[in-house]
C-alpha cells in the first residue's frame, strides 16, 4: 500500500509553536511532522497491541523487523512491539528502535493537545512532501490542518478565517486562542484567505458560499457534489421554513375558530 493510502492522525494543538506561523521555519516544521510521526506511531502501535490478537500482533511487527533489518528485535518487549506495529500499519520506515526518543515526541504532542484536542486527519503522503521537499511552509502545512480539522467528519462545514487562523496556531477555535492572549500571532484575514485559496487550487479541498457571508469546505466532495449539497440543504430549510409558518397559521385559524364556537 502506498503512503497516499495512508494518514496520520493528531490532536490540532500539535501545530502549536506560541509564535507567529510566518516565521516558523523549515527546520522547526520537519522537527515538528517528525514529533507527530513518532506520536502516530506509538498511538497505532499501542492499540494494536492492547486490541489485536498475538498472532497478528506477532505477524505485524515480525514484517517491520524484517523490513529494517532488525530480525533480532526483542518482540517480548511491549515498547519494541509498540514500535514495529505502529510502523507497519502506517508504512513508516523506522532507522531504529528508538522509545526515548518516540515516547518523548508523544508526550510534548499529548501536552500541545490541551491547546486543541480537535483531531486532524492528514494525507502521509502530504507529510512526507512537507518533510522532503521545498513546496511547503510551515504556514500552507498548519492551515491546511486547520481546514482538514475543523471539517472534521462531516462532509462539509462552515468556516469563518478567523477560526482557521485561530486552528492553525494549534487551538480548538477563538475561544481557546483568546484564553491565551495569542489573537496577534495570527496571520490576518487577508492573509489567511489568500493561503486557503492557494491551497484551494491546488486541490487539497473545495469551497463555496450560498451568500456572501459564509463559506463552506469540503475534502470529501468536488465543487460540483458541494454546490449541489448546499443548493439542496437550502432548498429544505426553506420548505421547512414555510411548512412551520403553514403549521402556525392554521393552528392560530383553528384557535380563532374554537373560541367563536364558545
């Protein structure tokens, strides 16, 4: 399976560095992803070895042994199974066993996480880009995040820019964001809309406004699946609408009535 196939999964405040993202740099954004692999790692690993049975447990970290060229890997060890199954299920290629340094990784993420614990789901695929690459900033990887985390679930969801400026600082929204006093280390508006438009074309999601006032993402759904959904969402609100006034009325005709017969 390849690495597009693949996501890691992480609480939003990891995009947390108490700085302005702009000034983030290229190192601090790899050290960052590397910190969120290693918390991805030991959190998949960790489930599957406290929910799958031995034999695959065994089977799963026999392969990433193999694959590393440790075959004398300790798979007695919780921390070394831990380790070899996370890598396995998330095609991480690991250069050794190394629990100090992933277990301290997971830690500072799971203390980020009390900044925002609102789950991001991102591309493995992406991160590596991010990572190896020269087409990434740390500002286009965190508002990325931020859109990806605040559609959540859902097929699509509103957004306003100053929530996602307020998420790719590494907060749950503008309330978390405002405790801390840290509104002035977002990028602007404008700045914000003009990352989301580039990252909007070049396909990491969709976008679209039903009125000039909100606008709705989607990385589940092309424009066209968006549009149609918004048209349709629009048009029962409106049926609804007009079904409750219809309802009122003809309860209000019924009182009227009722009290001429009295």
């Amino acid at each position: 399976m390849s690495q597009s196939d693949k996501f890691f999964q992480f609480p939003i405040g990891a995009l947390y560095f108490g700085k302005p993202i702009s000034v983030v740099d290229d190192d601090e954004m790899r050290s960052r992803l590397h910190g969120i692999i290693n918390f991805c790692v030991i959190e998949v690993g960790t489930k599957i070895v406290d929910t799958k049975a031995d034999e695959i447990v065994m089977a799963m970290a026999g392969r990433a042994a193999d694959s590393m060229g440790a075959s004398d890997a300790d798979l007695d060890d919780r921390k070394t199974l831990i380790q070899l199954c996370g890598a396995e299920q998330l095609n991480v290629g690991l250069s050794g066993l190394n629990w100090k340094n992933r277990s301290t990784a997971h830690r500072e993420i799971q203390q980020l996480s009390e900044y925002g614990n609102q789950q991001c789901r991102l591309r493995a695929d992406l991160v590596w880009e991010a990572i190896n690459g020269n087409e990434w900033t740390w500002r286009s990887v965190a508002t990325l995040c931020a859109v990806y985390a605040g559609v959540g679930r859902y097929a699509r969801a509103k957004l306003t820019y100053d929530r996602i400026g307020a998420m790719s600082l590494g907060f749950n929204g503008q309330r978390e964001r405002d405790k801390q006093g840290t509104k002035c280390l977002q990028l602007s508006d404008r700045q914000t809309q003009w990352t989301v438009g580039q990252l909007c074309e070049r396909g990491f999601f969709v976008m679209a406004s039903p009125n000039r006032r909100h606008m709705f993402y989607s990385h589940r759904m092309n424009i066209e699946q968006l549009v149609d959904n918004l048209a349709e969402s629009g048009a029962k609100r409106l049926a609804e609408s007009k079904l409750s006034v219809t309802e009122r009325i003809r309860q209000r005709v019924q009182e009227l009535t009722a009290e001429e017969i009295i």
